[in-house]
C-alpha cells in the first residue's frame, strides 16, 4: 500500500488529533505520514472570527491541499467544518466522540461581575444568557495562549473545548464543565473527522464510528438549515437520542432552543423563531 499522507494544522492539538487518527489507521495496517499545514485562522491571531471567514478558517488550507493532491486525508475537528461538504471531498471517518461540553478554566462557576474570555459568539451569547452580568472579552489563540494569556490579564475564567483540554492532559485546568443544558455545544464539538476526496472514502473508512456520524451529521445539517437565513449564533447537539439546536443574540437578550428527531425541520423552525426575534428587536 502506498503512504498516506495525513494532513493537519500545525498547533500542538492539531498534530496530537492527528496522531490519534493515525494511530487507529495505523492499527488497520495503514502506513502514513503527518503533514503540518498553516490554515487562515492560523495566520490571523488577532481578528474575531467572523471577520476572517467564521466556520471554515481552519479547514480552507487543507481542502486546498487534498484536493490539488498534496495530501491523501485531512484531519478536522469537526466543529470547525461548514455544514455543508466542499465540492469533491467527502468525510471517510469520524473518529469516536469525546467529551463535546465546553468547559470553564479558572473557576468553579459563574459569578455576577466577572470577566470571562473567549472568540465565540456561540459561547458569548449562552454565557450572558446563563449570568447577564459577565464582562466577555474576546480572546483568541491557541490553547496554551488562552491559558497563558487568562493569567496575563487578569481575567477571572475562560471558556473552551473541554475535549482539547483532555488531549493535551490538561483536565487539571477545568473548573467546571457545562451540561449542554447550560451551554449547548457547537455541532460536531468533541469529534474529529477524517476528510478525503470524493470516492476515495476507503482511506479513512476503517477509521469511522457510526454512532458519532450519524450525530455529528445530523448536527451539521441541522446548523447548514438554520444559518441559511440566520445571522445569529446557532448551536446543535444530538445526545444520542434527541438532536437539540439553538439560536441566540450574541449579547444574550433573547435564546431559542428546541429539540425533536428531523435536523430539517428542527432548523427550519429554529431560524422562523429567530427571525421573530431579531425582527422584533430592530
């Protein structure tokens, strides 16, 4: 068999989920290997992420690179994947989920008056929702510079993955991790995928969790309907047995959610309800 070439971001998360990925490949007999690749969100460490692009600045490079067959598979997390598949590749595995809850660093809970970082609007607008007297500052950058730069400034807590956190061997970190009940994750939070191109799944196939597809599918349709005409941050989890979404106002002054069985029609609805919402704002 010829070498696959495994490509990944450079960070140190990036290459260890790609040296989980490979090492299940590896145990299906695949002899690979892992090529660092600098995406958009890499470069620009300084701008939120909706003026750099939002979903996909840390997924365009290697596209890129997959499809000009520079590279045999890409390795995602896949809450940074748009909704929607790139023309001519196709996911071939989903890795076995972890943990998909977001986690709080550097305090046990939410307190009134406290200042808490984080880029995501998602995050911002649940967090207000759950304590309307936080002070959000934005914080971008890799995990070790979000932990570094909490202390820097002064900052009381921040928010991320809770699955990073546990692969990097930094669960020491966490103060508290949100039920989906408080905060309701990003689609896809917690598995990493396998991108290949289009009819060359087989690569990856070995690789693939069926439980963690057919969630992590379900979220990301569910978001690719609501954001068709939403602009407001959206959230989507299946817990295995029921798909919940969310919309919000980044300033946390109104929240929709809701849960059912059909991704299409639970984000039809959500994006009708939140175009009420914001309707009755302006």
């Amino acid at each position: 068999m010829a070498l696959v070439r495994i490509g990944s971001r450079g960070s140190r998360l990036a290459l260890t989920q790609a040296e989980l990925a490979a090492s299940v490949l590896r145990a299906a007999g695949v002899e690979l290997a892992i090529v660092p690749i600098t995406t958009a969100g890499d470069r620009d460490r300084r701008r939120p992420f909706g003026e750099i692009g939002s979903r996909g600045v840390f997924v365009k490079e290697l596209e890129e690179a997959l499809l000009e067959g520079r590279i045999d598979i890409a390795v995602h997390s896949a809450k940074d994947m748009t909704s929607q598949d790139t023309a001519g590749l196709a996911v071939g595995a989903y890795l076995e989920r972890d943990d998909p809850r977001d986690a709080l660093c550097g305090a046990a809970e939410l307190l009134p008056g406290m200042r808490v970082g984080t880029a995501s609007a998602r995050r911002r607008a649940q967090l207000l929702t759950l304590e309307p007297e936080l002070e959000i500052e934005p914080m971008r950058g890799n995990i070790d510079t979000r932990l570094r730069k909490r202390a820097e400034r002064g900052l009381d807590a921040i928010v991320l993955a809770a699955c990073g956190l546990d692969r990097l061997g930094l669960a020491g970190e966490i103060g508290h991790r949100f039920e989906p009940e408080e905060l309701l994750p990003e689609a896809g939070q917690g598995a990493l995928a396998l991108q290949v191109r289009a009819g060359e799944e087989e690569l990856a196939a070995r690789a693939d969790d069926a439980a963690t597809r057919r969630r992590v599918e379900a979220e990301r349709q569910c978001v690719g309907v609501v954001g068709g005409g939403c602009l407001a941050p959206v959230a989507a989890h299946h817990d295995g047995t029921t798909l919940t979404a969310l919309a919000a106002a980044e300033d946390g002054s109104w929240l929709e959610r809701i849960s059912g069985d059909d991704p299409d029609a639970l984000g039809r609805e959500l994006a009708e309800r939140a175009a009420r919402r914001e309707s009755a704002r302006t």
